[in-house]
C-alpha cells in the first residue's frame, strides 16, 4: 500500500572521497594488534 509521493530524494550520488590512510591500513593492522593482545594477554595469565 506504498505511493509514490514525488518528493523523496535520490539517493546521494557515490561520491569519491579519499580514503584515509588509517582505513587503508586498519584491515593489515588488525591481525597484529590481535597477537599482540594474544601475546599480552598470554604472558599476563601463563607467565610466558
């Protein structure tokens, strides 16, 4: 029982922004920072 008023907006066009170089990085970091926190954690708890 949808209408088609007229008067709802495109969606906004796809712009191309830059992305930061923290996003770029952040998927290549992650792995690091969780065997960090594995190995901090590790030697924390069982005295590696």
């Amino acid at each position: 029982m949808t209408k088609n008023l007229g008067n709802a907006e495109p969606s906004a066009p796809a712009k191309d922004t830059n992305p930061s170089l923290l996003s770029k990085a952040a998927p290549a970091l992650f792995p690091l920072v969780v065997v960090a926190l594995g190995y901090v954690v590790g030697r924390q708890f069982f005295g590696f």
